[in-house]
C-alpha cells in the first residue's frame, strides 16, 4: 500500500510517497507529483528513513543512508541520477562536466538539454541532489522547487561540511 507523509523543516513543507519496499517521491508541498500517487496519508518505516533524512538534512548533521528509491523511468535518467548521487554536500558540478561524465566528449554538449530535463524531474528533492549541479559560470542555474531554495540549499551546505560526513 502507498502511504505519504508529510514533514515540516521549516520554512518548507515537504511530502514523501513510499510503500513498504521504496520511496516514490519527495517533494515540496504541496505537490501534483505526488498528488499524482493513490496514496494514503499514513507511515511506514520508509517514510521514517525520508524524514530522519530531512532532519539530519536541515540540522547540519551526517547525512544517513537514503532509502530505496523507485527506478527511474528511463535509462538515461536513471544514469544521470547516479550520476547525481555521487556529488557530495557542499561539492557542485556543472551541467557541462556532468554531460561529460555521461556521454563522449564530442556528445556532452549535445545532452545538456537532456541532462537539464532529467534534472528537472527528479522526483527525490534533497535526497538526489540535483541543487548541486550548476551553470558553468558557477550561478546556480534552474531548480524545480524554485531558484531561492536552490541558493539556500548550496549556502547551507557550503556552512555544514557535516553533512558530507
């Protein structure tokens, strides 16, 4: 069964669709993706894990394991997410040498755009942390949840290196 949660780090309300075995989503709130799930309002030890996750998170501390997360929905985007999922707090990586990570040289360019949609539909905020991919310029570039939480995002983990472990 689908249950969601919703967790409250202030200032942002997020909520989390899992069932027994993964996570589905983690999003702000209020969320059409994860309006999107028939799920119920409940808990179960995975929306536990989302929410001790965001606890830590936001209180600077070691970051714990991250729960199973649903699979990708293409091949492509589930490489960019372990792509992602590599870059540690307080470290940033632009679109341009994350492509390069990803494709040969000669084709990084060309999926950038690619790169920049896989991104954008991350459903995992925070836990996939495509805040921490930025323009080559080193400005933060597009975030899903909003440019505002993305700078807050880098800022706050630039300040707790903990985080990183």
């Amino acid at each position: 069964m689908l249950y969601k949660k919703i967790v409250s780090e202030l200032p942002w309300n997020f909520i989390a669709v899992a069932d027994e075995n993964m996570l589905y989503c983690l999003d702000i709130y209020p969320s059409n993706l994860a309006d999107s799930f028939n799920a119920e309002f409940g808990n179960n030890a995975i929306l536990e894990q989302c929410e001790n996750f965001l606890d830590c998170y936001f209180q600077g501390e070691t970051l714990p394991k991250i729960p199973n997360l649903a699979p990708a929905s293409t091949d492509f985007s589930q490489a960019v997410r372990d792509a992602v999922l590599k870059i540690l707090p307080g470290q940033r990586i632009s679109y341009k040498e994350l492509a390069a990570q990803l494709a040969p040289k000669e084709r990084a360019v060309v999926i950038c755009r690619a790169l920049g949609h896989a991104l954008h539909l991350n459903p995992f905020l925070l836990m996939v942390p495509c805040h921490r991919v930025v323009k080559s310029s080193g400005q933060p570039g597009a975030y899903k949840a909003g440019a505002d939480l993305k700078v807050f995002l880098l800022d706050f983990e630039r300040r707790h290196p903990k985080l990183a472990g």
